[in-house]
C-alpha cells in the first residue's frame, strides 16, 4: 500500500502582474501545513513539485517547517546525501524526505487564455480587472464568467484555440500521476505541490466523475489543502478530500480560496 496526497499551492497573487507567486498569506499557508505535519508525527518519504514558482515556493516552505534543522540550511539546495545526515531538531522521529525535484505535468491549465480565448468583453488582464472592478458583485461575476470559459474548453469544440485542449490536460496530469505512484515505494508516502486543477483532474479520474463535476469540485479546493490517495493492488482510492482544518488554528481569516 502507498499514500499519495496532492497539496495545492499556497494563495497566490490574484490580480497582480504576476499570479504566479505566493502572497505573504500564501506563505504562511505552507509554512502552518509544514508545522501541522511536523507536530502530528506524519512522515512524508518524497516530495515533488510541478515547475510553477507558487508549487516549487510552497513545497519549500513546507519543507522549511517540516523538517528543522539547527544548520539553518536551505534543504533543497542540498543534496540528499547530506540530507540524511542532518537530524530533524523539531521531531527526531521524522526522517528527510527524498526530493523528487519538479515535474510539469503537474502545472496548472493556462487560465488566463482559457479566459481571454472565451469571447468575452475583455482580451487581456487590464481589460478583464478593469471589467470585474465595475461589478456590483466582482466574486459573483468571476465565478459567472469563468464557468462560460471553462465550459467553452472543456467542449472539445474550439480545441485549435488554445495551446493544450481540456483531454490533453487531463492525459498530461494523469501521465503525472502515474510515474508519482511508480516512483512511491511499498508502504511509502510521496506528497506533490500542485494546483487546483490538476488534483480536480485526477479526483475525476478516479472517481469516474464528469467534466461539469469535476470542475465543480476545483471551486471547493482550498489553498494549502491535502488531498489524499492510497493506493494497492486493487486501484487507487481517495482517503482525503480537502484538508485544510490546520489553518483555523490561525484563524478563519487564513483560510482562501482564491
């Protein structure tokens, strides 16, 4: 039997020039998701991330909280080698987890084409903040308008006007997925740092749901959440939807969805 979980990433930066980087409560995020398996006692064997800056950040903030050392050395710019001669100060029970590096097939969809590509009012960011802010309700009509573009990729229909259809997507991540398990020894636990479409895609995947589903469940996966798996010989099973209960801890206030 083996575990994988599938963390997304910390919040990132919605609305700025860059999304993709973790905001200061992103970060935090991690750092919080780092203690709470620390302090449970939960070993994680491997780690991997995809090759998005907020996956790779959020996985080394994890790791940062995870796994104390008195060197104060930044883990995943050593080698593993080296890694299992430092001790754990925090938890001496815990060992180092082995570092898987990064893999894109676990990178997110391209969202902002998705919406740009819809045949909306607005063709790029400016337009599209510009279009929100004059909203009554801004998160009511983002929720609108990004189901009318999601639909419109995941139909099949307009497949030429972005650079990876909705079935490749879900081929690439499950492709993903499947060298994870091959890679996560017997009676082993590897945890990957993704994003929200991506653990949606393979929940969908193996729990034979559809695409309007499936797409369902992305608005429900909340940033620094755990999705679990275990898998054996008689197929994969979801053990874990949707872990994030740590974060009260610090406060409602620190759990996002966006």
């Amino acid at each position: 039997m083996k575990l994988i979980s599938l963390v997304r990433h910390g919040q990132a930066s919605f609305g700025a020039d860059n999304y993709d980087q973790l905001s200061p409560k992103g970060i935090a995020q991690t750092q919080w998701l780092g203690d709470s398996f620390r302090q449970s006692g939960r070993q994680v064997h491997a780690l991997m991330s995809g090759s998005m800056a907020r996956q790779k950040d959020s996985l080394k903030h994890f790791l940062s909280h995870y796994y104390v050392t008195r060197e104060g050395i930044e883990l995943t710019e050593i080698t593993h080698h080296v890694q299992n001669a430092l001790k754990n100060q925090a938890n001496p029970s815990l060992t180092m987890p082995l570092l898987l590096g990064e893999d894109s097939s676990f990178n997110e969809f391209n969202h902002e084409q998705i919406l740009y590509k819809a045949g909306l009012p607005f063709a790029d960011k400016a337009s599209f903040m510009a279009y929100l802010s004059s909203q009554t309700h801004p998160e009511i009509s983002f929720t609108e308008i990004f189901t009318q573009a999601m639909s419109r990729w995941q139909s099949g229909q307009y497949d030429s006007d972005y650079d990876e259809s909705w079935q490749h997507f879900l081929q690439r991540t499950w492709n993903g997925f499947e060298r994870l398990m091959a890679q996560t020894g017997e009676h082993e636990h590897a945890m990957v740092f993704t994003s929200g479409g991506v653990i949606a895609s393979i929940m969908q995947q193996v729990m034979k749901l559809s695409d309007v589903q499936a797409f369902d469940l992305n608005w429900h996966i909340a940033n620094a959440s755990v999705h679990q798996f275990r898998v054996s010989d008689q197929g994969v099973f979801l053990q874990t939807f949707n872990e994030f209960s740590y974060l009260y801890q610090q406060g409602e206030q620190m759990v996002t969805w966006r």
